[in-house]
C-alpha cells in the first residue's frame, strides 16, 4: 500500500473540475461514472508510481529520502512489485473501458506515456516537465469525457497552464534540494533562473486565462459569483508561488493540502467557484 502512494491519489480529484465547472455533478449518473474514473486513475497511476521506482532503483537509493520508499528499500521485493504493476493496471483500464471505450482509450494512451516517460522522457529537460504536466490535464480532460460534456477552449487552457506552474515550481523545489542533478539527470540540465522564468511565465498565463474564462460567463445572479473566483485564484497563485521561491515546491499535492494559507484561500475559491455553478 505505502509503495502505491495512496497520499498522491488526491491528483485525481481532478476528474471532478470538468463536471463540476459544467453543472452536472448533481446527476447521479454523472457522479457514478466520475468516481468509478476517480477509481480508475488511482489504480493505474498506483502502478504508474511503482513502475517508476523500478525504473529508478539504482539513483532511488542515492536520493535522500526517495530511497526510504519501500521498493528502493528493499521492503518490497522487485517480483512482488512487478506483478503490483500489472494487477494495478489490468483492473485500472478494465475499469475505464467499463466507463465508456473513449476513457479506456484516454487511460491507455496516458499509460503508454507516462511508460515512455520512465524509460526515456524524463532525462530531457522541458519534455519532462511537459509530460508531468499532461498528467494533470488528462485528469481533467478525464472527467469531461467520463460525464460525456464538451470541454471550453479557456478551461484547457487553465488546466493546461496552471499543471506546467505546478510542475515548474516541483522541479524548482528539487533542484533546490539536490543542486547536482545526480539522483535526476534532468535536473542537471536546467538553472534557476530557467525555472524560476517557466513559474512566472506560466503563473502569468494561468491567471490570465482564467480571468477571461471567467468574464467570458454570463451573469446569473446578482452576486458577481465568477469574478469573484478570482480574487483566492490569484491569491492561490501568489502564495504558492512564494513557497516554491523557498525550496517548497518539490511535491505540490503535499504542499497545497499542508499549508495553511494554501487551504484557506483554496476553501474560498472553493466555495466560489461552485457558487457560480450551482447557484
């Protein structure tokens, strides 16, 4: 269990932004299927992580804390993890195809991605960081095709550029921690000021986005419920990018749920966001 990093299953959340943003969690069809694909992402992005450990075995157990996982431990042996990783997968994407056939296909073809990414892709710099990023978006393109509703261009495009913040921010909190690049040879191949470039660059682009998807909605109450969102989303962005400034930013799900200013102003734009919808 502790090898299948049940603590990142919170990235999965996700699948709701796509229903939720369109109004439709309230159909109980809708919230069957969203969480059966909760569901299914847990299970193959379980295997996902595990898979990744096995790749990374040897510079795992040079790694500070990463070589206390179970696998680069010792805890749980390679077989054991080898027959975790199909298991996983098998009933993750049976899982999906049960959904409807357009999910399976989705849930394959991040599969067949996030494998290339542990053989190959993450050694390049800035593909790395893509393809970290396209993990996030998939889950949110996800829920859009689970609830089977039409995704707007300006909601890619805030899922788009806010998961490349994110993982901007992670590969400048691990370059922080290990300045060497030894334990990831990616990291050897970026600076700070590069990375610290992507978080404003993107942070910038995602606020932007999102205050046109924004205004783009028509009023429907006499409460501002839109423009309101982006007050905490701008704030959210704010503080989150002065915590990566401070080497913070090495796991992002960790650090928004263990921050308190990341909560509060993540409860606000919350309630907001969801004012707008539904009422």
């Amino acid at each position: 269990m502790k090898a299948a990093r049940p603590r990142q299953w919170v990235k999965n959340v996700l699948v709701l932004a796509a229903p939720a943003a369109g109004g439709v969690l309230d159909d109980p069809d809708v919230l069957v299927s969203t969480g059966l694909t909760f569901i299914a992402f847990c299970l193959v992005s379980s295997a996902t992580y595990m898979l990744n450990d096995l790749g990374d075995l040897e510079s795992d157990r040079r790694h500070p804390t990463k070589r206390d996982r179970p696998i680069p431990a010792g805890i749980v042996s390679v077989r054991a993890a080898l027959v975790s990783v199909f298991v996983l997968l098998a009933a993750g994407l049976g899982l999906a195809y049960a959904v409807n056939w357009k999910l399976g296909l989705l849930l394959t073809g991040y599969k067949l991605l996030t494998t290339a990414y542990t053989f190959r892709l993450k050694h390049t710099a800035t593909l790395d960081v893509a393809v970290v990023a396209s993990g996030f978006i998939v889950r949110a393109v996800a829920g859009g095709v689970a609830a089977d509703i039409v995704l707007s261009e300006w909601f890619l495009a805030v899922t788009s550029f806010g998961s490349l913040f994110l993982v901007a921010g992670k590969r400048h909190g691990e370059l922080l921690q290990i300045t060497d690049g030894s334990t990831r040879p990616a990291l050897a191949q970026y600076t700070l000021a590069h990375l610290q470039f992507l978080v404003s660059m993107t942070a910038a682009v995602t606020i932007v986005t999102y205050c046109l998807w924004a205004f783009e909605h028509p009023r429907t109450s006499d409460v501002p419920w839109w423009g309101l969102s982006i007050i905490p989303f701008v704030i959210g962005i704010m503080r989150y990018a002065l915590l990566v400034d401070r080497g913070e930013g090495g796991a992002p799900e960790e650090l928004i749920l263990r921050d308190p200013g990341m909560r509060l102003v993540g409860l606000a734009w919350l309630a907001l966001f969801l004012g707008s919808v539904y009422l």
